[in-house]
C-alpha cells in the first residue's frame, strides 16, 4: 500500500469517525466497514479494519497516518451515532467543508452537485469518493488539492463540519437529489484563479466565489478548438 494511500485512507477512517461521532452515523458491523473500504481502496486494506476496533498499520515513514491507529472502538462510537453510515457522504462532506466552507448555502450545494454528477459521469470515477480522491496517483496532481496537501489531517472546526455533513446528506438523500444549481456543471474553480483547462469548457454560472463549468458538446468541441479569445467568451456567455 502507497504511503499516499495509506494516507487518504487514514483521512477516510477519520471522517467515518468524525460522522459517528457528531451523530451522523449508526453502527456499522466490521464486515459493513471493510466491504466499504475494499470497494474504495481494495481488498488489502479492508483486512486493516478489525474486530471493535479500526486499525490501521502504519510503516515509519508515515507518522502523519498515526491518528488513525487511535480511534475509538466502533462500540464505544456507535453509542452517540443515529444515521446510517456512509462513506460516499462523509467524502462529499470532505470536498464541502474544504472547497466551500465560507460560502452561502447555495454555493456549498452547487459545488457538492459537482462532486455528485461527476460520479454519475463515464469520464470520471464510479463513486463519490472516488471523485474526490481523484488524482492521487498522478503526478499533475489531486483533482482537489486538499486530498494531498495534509489537510485533512488537520482539526475541522465542528460547527461547519456538521454544517457540511449536513449539505451532504441533503444532496444525497434529501431534496437536492436531481438538483441543478450550476447548469450541469462538472468543474469548477475559484474567481481569483484562470485555470488552463477552463477554455476547453463551457462557463454556466458563477455561485459565491466559484466558477462552474459544463463539458461542450461534439459541436462546441469542434468550435473552441479553432476559437481565438473573443469568441470564446461569446461560447462561454452560453447557458444550457
């Protein structure tokens, strides 16, 4: 197991916690937990999580991950948890809380809409947190960069964590399924920054500090490949 797995599985586990801690999560049994971790990091990894206990091992070289050796016993959890489980809704928690904490409801909703159209995608990972884990391997770097940076093995604030579980389970069970907040947006960015790879899309909407952006389609395609700067703010000024 790669060091850099081992540490975004160690985030995983801690946000698992996290959830069950704050009462986001029921009890789970080992065989749930594990069946969940193969699905995300592979078959391996679900051995690590034991009987009454996530363990995690860890080599020398990787003292950052050691947090995640020292969490409580699932009993010991479970006992203030009352939702379900859900490692799809604690990652889509993640890219909430560090992408979009400090914007307004509506901007946390839309840039969780991105994470979950993505998954629905064929040009992107199959699950939530394999969305939001994108990149790791690669050397241009995590498709969100505070999967890589350390982060999150950072203390969250629990007010707007709980605040970002919130706007995840909303997106996933509640009433923002099927949402469309960004114009069936795909990427975003912040508006102090000009992206590349933002001139190959089609701009939708601005929300808060986020730009959104869909994928064109075979015609648009065709279009930007020969476009020079003017008129591809026209194509970007289109709305779906």
């Amino acid at each position: 197991m790669r060091r850099a797995d081992r540490i975004m599985l160690g985030g995983v586990l801690l946000v698992v916690a996290c959830a069950m801690a704050l009462g986001f999560a029921r009890a789970a049994s080992n065989a749930e937990l594990r069946a969940r971790v193969a699905t995300l990091f592979g078959p391996t990894e679900a051995g690590l999580v034991r009987t009454d206990r996530i363990v995690v091992k860890m080599g020398p070289r990787a003292p950052e991950f050691a947090a995640a050796a020292y969490l409580p016993s699932v009993s010991t959890i479970t006992r203030a948890a009352t939702a379900s489980l859900d490692l799809e809704a604690g990652c889509l928690a993640m890219a909430v809380y560090f992408e979009a904490r400090g914007e307004t409801l509506d901007g946390q909703r839309a840039v969780a809409e991105v994470v979950l159209r993505r998954a629905k995608h064929p040009s992107f990972p199959r699950s939530v947190c394999g969305v939001v884990l994108e990149g790791r391997h690669r050397k241009t770097g995590c498709q969100f960069s505070f999967t890589c940076n350390g982060a999150m093995q950072r203390s969250k604030q629990l007010k707007i964590w709980s605040e970002a579980l919130e706007v995840a389970n909303y997106m996933m069970r509640g009433p923002g399924r099927g949402l469309n907040l960004t114009g069936r947006a795909t990427h975003f960015h912040a508006d102090y920054v000009s992206p590349g790879w933002a001139a190959q899309l089609v701009r939708t909407v601005q929300i808060g500090q986020h730009i959104f952006y869909r994928l064109p389609t075979a015609s648009e395609r065709r279009v930007i490949a020969g476009l020079d700067e003017a008129p591809r703010r026209e194509l970007a000024a289109l709305r779906p």
